[in-house]
C-alpha cells in the first residue's frame, strides 16, 4: 500500500496534465480547408489530405498531389504544485509543432493510394524547477533541492493507405499505420519522511500493427463519410532515476537508476460526418466523434522497484460534435465551424 500510494501521488501530477482537450489530440487538425470546417469532412475529403482525415477519399480529387501542413500550438499550463498550499506555479510557454506531411497517387479512375508522416496526438508541459522550500517553508524548509515538474510526450505516425471506387458515387479506404511513442517526465512525490524527485527519461516505443478503414458515399446534393480507427497499445521503455531527500533534516542519498516499462493506450475513434448542399451555393456540415479514451484504464508500471504497479486512470471517451458551413456565393469560398 505504501508503494501504491508514492506511485499514485508521481503520476497524478506527470500524467494528468497530459489529459487535455480530447484526451492526447487536438480535436481539430489540418489542412487549412479542413481545418476551417472544423474537420466535419470526412464525407468529401479528397486527395492527399483523405490519408489522414478518411483513406477513401484518395481515389478522389486529383490525380496526384503533395502537401505540407504545420499547425503550431502554444500552450501554457498553471495550477498548484507544491503541497500544502494553494499558489499557483505559472509553467512555461510552450510551442507543440504539429505538422502533417501527405501525398497521393492515382492508379486509374478506381484505384489510388497514398502516404502520409504526421504528428498524431502528444502535449508539452513544462514548470521548470519548482522551489519547494520557499512554497511551502513550514513543511519544506529543508529541502535544498528543486525537483524539475514537466512531461513531453510525442505521438508520430506513418501511414501507407489505399481506395477503391466501388461506383461512381461510394469509395472505400484502407490505411496501415506504424506510431512511434517518444516521452520524458519529471515530478515528485512525498513518502513519509522522503521527498522524491522521479524522473522517467527516454520513454519509446513503436507499433505496426494500427490501421484505419473509411468510406465515402454521395448522394447528390447530399453525401455521408465514416471513418475508424484501430486502438494502438504501447510499452513505453526508459529510464526511472529517484533522488531521496529527508523532509526533517536535508539529508539525501544518491539518486538510483533502474529500467522501467510504462504501458497504455492510444485508443480506437469513429467518425461520422454528414453535409447537405442548401442549394448552390451553400452547404452544411454535421459531425460526431468518438474516441474511447475509457480504454485508458491504467498506467502498467513495471521493472525495478516499480514493478507491478497500476496507477488507475478512470479517462471518459471523449464526445465531439461538429457544425460547419462552406458558401460558396463569393469570389473565395467562406468556411466557418
């Protein structure tokens, strides 16, 4: 129980910060026409943006295309750290460079495929290091080390997709997907009389085994895409270092080093986008998502002293629901989400 209660206080602070927004993602991506429609397209996505947003679109559009997408995001984090009070740390300002790189190739009028390097999901939180002993002097006044508060966490992935036009007006979309897990995290915790500075450095892992299936159906002056996408299980891999200091006198020991595994979840999602054209001019956009972050039901610690511990999440799936606009009755189009 003692172990289980150090463990939970470390991760509540490295790991919960990470859950923002739609759990790991941005709930709107890239490119900028999809973007502005606040990604409520998977009905009428096509070319090389279709790698990523619904591999069913690929077969349409032009016959080859290439694009780069850079969507940076800054972000700062603030929020009572040191225990026993309630001030507010104030982290660092923090730029995530989310980018998206696709292209496209047609094989006939039927057939097309398409690739695509990406940033899938990750944030970047960063409080520097934290003066404990002035934030809490009644009960931190002796420690002498200033315990570093931050977690980076990077979601990349490559995807190899193909379509197939089944008719004119129905395609459908195959892509396989390789994610590649890149972490580092630092924080603290409190165990009796030892304050801990944890650092979890050179977390990695890779998968091969994702894939995402979609498809794409037009009606005329209406039209519907469904995408989903598989759930990716990793094993992060990397180094645990713990310091010791003693709360009462300052003494510390040397800090210890051991190899450790941290296993979770990059979870499934559905999409299901409508649009439905007004008349010439005007067409409307709805969409729902679904990710299933509920499948996040732990942080799987093992090896070393660490071994064996489940650090429980209890994550909501995430619910995203989308309206958006296009008209058309100007010299350049009008998108609004």
């Amino acid at each position: 129980m003692k172990r289980m209660n150090k463990l939970t206080a470390i991760i509540a602070v490295l790991f919960a910060s990470s859950a923002m927004g739609a759990g790991f993602e941005k709930s709107t991506l890239f490119s900028a026409e999809n973007a502005a429609l606040g990604n409520a397209t998977k009905g009428v996505v096509d070319g090389a943006d279709a790698v990523l947003l619904n591999p069913a679109g690929l077969v349409n559009g032009p016959d080859r295309e290439y694009t780069f997408n850079l969507s940076p995001t800054q972000g700062q984090f603030s929020g009572p750290v040191v225990p026993g009070t309630t001030a507010k740390e104030k982290g660092k300002k923090t730029v995530s460079p989310i980018f998206g790189i696709t292209s496209k190739y047609n094989i006939d009028d039927k057939m097309a495929w398409g690739y695509g390097f990406y940033s899938l999901a990750g944030t970047t939180v960063d409080y520097g290091r934290v003066d404990f002993s002035a934030g809490n002097p009644g009960l931190f006044g002796n420690i002498g080390n200033d315990p570093e508060i931050m977690s980076s966490l990077a979601i990349l992935e490559f995807t190899l997709a193909g379509a197939y036009k089944i008719q004119d007006n129905w395609s459908v979309g195959l892509g396989w997907r390789a994610t590649f897990v890149r972490a580092d995290y630092s924080s603290f915790a409190v165990d009796g009389a030892d304050f801990q500075a944890i650092e979890f450095k050179d977390l990695e892992d890779n998968d091969f085994g994702g894939f995402r299936l979609g498809t794409q159906y037009d009606g005329g002056n209406w039209g519907v895409g469904f995408v989903y996408r598989t759930k990716v299980e990793f094993a992060a891999e990397g180094k645990a270092t713990i310091a010791v200091e003693n709360i009462g006198t300052g003494a510390d020991s040397a800090p210890t080093s051991q190899d450790v595994e941290i296993a979770n979840v990059l979870p499934s999602a559905m999409h299901l986008d409508f649009h439905y054209d007004v008349d010439e001019s005007l067409r409307i956009f709805v969409g729902y998502s679904k990710l299933d972050y509920s499948q996040n039901e732990a942080f799987e610690i093992s090896g070393g002293a660490l071994n064996g511990v489940n650090i429980p999440q209890n994550w909501k799936d995430s619910n995203i629901y989308r309206l958006a606009a296009e008209y058309k009755g100007f010299s350049r189009p009008l998108r609004m989400s």
